[in-house]
C-alpha cells in the first residue's frame, strides 16, 4: 500500500506513508533510508535537528544510484530547526548540503519558537543556569512570512508546519498568504488531538502523523484495544497503528532502523467502521480521563497550546 498517495492544497502529491529518521543512528541510517526506498517507500522524512541528514543523503542517493527509481518520485521532508527561525533560507540551505539535493518536497517549521541564534550552541543553547537559551520576544507568523518566500526559491515544492495547536494556527493563519500545505503533529490512538485535526481538514491542510508507535521501543503496540483489532485481522498491532492514519485521511511516518520492520510497516489494512469505533472510544476514554499519551515534547519550557500541556 505505499503507493498511496495524497494531493496537497497546492496540488503536490504526497505519499500516505513515510519512513522517519528521528534517532536512526549513524552508521545505521544510511541503510534504513536507502533499504526503505528500493522496498518501496517514497517519503523520506527527516530534519536539520536529527543530526544525521548527511547519511540520509547518502542512503537517498545510493537507492537513486541502484536504477528504477528517479529524485522526482522522492518525497524528501526537511525541517528548519529553532535556532534558524529567524535565518529561515540559511536553515533549508545547510539541509540542502547535508542531503546532496538541491530541493525538498516539503519544508517545515519544526517547532513554533526561537531558540537563540546567536547563543551556546548551534542547536541547543543554554543559559549559565542550564536552561534552554529561548528568545522569549518572538512572533511565529514573522518565521512563517520567511517561509512563504522560500517557493520562489526553486529549492522547496511546499512548505508547512509542525508541532502547531490549534491555537497558534488561528494565530498564524489570518496572517498568512500562503496556507501551510502540512501540519506534522504527533498522532496516535492515545493522542486524537482531534481538534487539531479538525481544523486542519476545515483548512486544507494535511496531517503528517509522527510517532505512530509511541515513538522509542513503539510502546502502543503494547496497547489493548489495538492488540484486539490486530488479532482479529491477523496483523501485528504495528499495522493497526500505522492504518488508523490512513482511515483518517493522513499520511504517516513510521521509523525503523530494521530491514524487517521496514518492510513489515509497508503493510497498511482496510480498517472496518467497527474497528475505527473501536480505536475513537479508546481515544475518547483516555481524553475524558485526563490519560493521553504524550510521548515526544522536548522540555522548552513553552506552551504550544495543546489541551494536555497547557
Ligand atoms: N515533527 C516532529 O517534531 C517530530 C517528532 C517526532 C518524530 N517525528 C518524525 O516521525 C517519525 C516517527 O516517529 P518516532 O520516530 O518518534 O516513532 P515511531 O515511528 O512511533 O516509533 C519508532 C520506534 O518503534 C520501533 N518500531 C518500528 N517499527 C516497528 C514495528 N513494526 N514493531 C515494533 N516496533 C517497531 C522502532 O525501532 P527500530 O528503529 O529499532 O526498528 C523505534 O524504536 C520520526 O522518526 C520523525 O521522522 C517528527
């Protein structure tokens, strides 16, 4: 099922399913991506932050050099980091170099905040206290207005948003000429966000779901209605996770270092009404009850705006 694809709002394609890179180590990243791409995946999805875009470059250009598959039927995702929000060409230029490519297909905001260009650390600056180094007096939509300038760069097919509430999209949209094609938020069962989903499909914009499987060691797979749902279709609960996106209408980013699951994740199933029902009361259950399940919210000491850290 990796040949499906999705049109954004400003008519790119783009692959329901993705390989993700967040912590796929050096050394063991090149082979990920390029193994992922000869099996059939079309989206890469990495970022300046992972540390590791060099290496992605090269399994992207070894998979290129093995025949049958061309840079235009790639989906290569870059993000720029929050110390480059406010040098937002500079950021996509170092990505640029680091992949070997001259062009992504999609560029995004990682994070709605600025953390200091000019501090301790090219990534992660710190006070003399230890705490993170963030420029406190910053507007979001000034980054997104650097955005929008970079399509007339030839360098980037579309650009968008990660990690946005709602919230800080009903900040930034009234502002914005170009709507962001993507939001890349963390999606699961345990985590709906469904109000952030809701606007974004009012809005046109395209859900891009990460850590599908709870992210390091894909703890929800461990989760009971989803083992229930994977042992009735005889599948692993690794395929429920990864199907529930695409029943929503959402592309989805799975990481894997290991050929096997690489392979294992291609496989993407027909969810019943029954089974989606299943899934929503389960999600329902967790957000009356106060229990949804976070696993990716690097301590910035901000609030974004989501229900469940606000
Ligand atoms: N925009 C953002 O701020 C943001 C934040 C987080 C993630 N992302 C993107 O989304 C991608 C996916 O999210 P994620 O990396 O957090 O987590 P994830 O894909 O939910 O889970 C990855 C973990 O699950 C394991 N795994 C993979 N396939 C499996 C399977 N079939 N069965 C059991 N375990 C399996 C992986 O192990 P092995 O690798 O050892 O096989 C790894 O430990 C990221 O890599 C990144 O590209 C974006």
């Amino acid at each position: 099922m990796t040949d499906k694809t999705y049109t954004l709002n400003n008519g790119v394609s783009i692959p329901a399913l993705g390989l993700g890179t967040w912590q796929s180590a050096p050394g063991k990243v090149k082979s990920a991506v390029s193994h992922a791409i000869r099996s059939g995946y079309r989206l890469i999805d990495g970022a300046y932050c992972y540390g590791n875009e060099d290496e992605v470059g090269q399994g992207i250009q070894e998979a290129l050099a093995s025949g049958g598959v061309k840079r235009e039927d790639l989906f290569v995702v870059s993000k720029v980091w929050t110390t480059y929000n406010t040098r937002i060409e500079a950021g996509l230029d170092k990505s640029l170099k680091d992949l070997g490519l001259d062009y992504v297909d999609l560029f995004l905001v990682h994070w709605p905040l600025l953390m200091n260009p000019e501090g301790n650390h090219d990534k992660f600056p710190t006070l003399p206290d230890g705490s993170r180094d963030i420029i406190r007096d910053y507007n979001h939509v000034d980054t997104w207005k650097q955005m929008e300038k970079l399509l007339g760069t030839g360098k980037v097919k579309a650009i968008g948003v990660s990690n946005y509430s709602k919230r800080y999209l009903e900040q930034l949209l009234p502002h914005a000429t170009v709507v962001p094609a993507v939001n890349q938020i963390e999606n699961s069962p345990a985590l709906p966000q469904q109000e952030i989903v809701d606007l974004c499909k009012e809005k046109g914009i395209h859900i891009m779901a990460y850590s599908p499987l709870g992210s390091t060691g894909g703890p929800l797979t461990q989760a009971e209605p989803v083992v229930k749902i994977a042992e009735k279709h005889s599948v692993k609960a690794s395929t429920v996770l990864l199907s529930y996106h695409v029943a929503r209408g959402s592309t989805v980013l799975a990481k894997s270092v290991t050929s096997e699951r690489i392979d294992e994740n291609k496989k993407i199933i027909a969810l019943s009404e029954e089974d989606m029902k299943a899934l929503n009361e389960y999600s329902d259950k967790l957000t009356a009850e106060g229990k949804v399940q976070r696993f990716v919210y690097p301590p910035f000491g901000v609030d974004f705006g989501f229900p469940d850290k606000s």
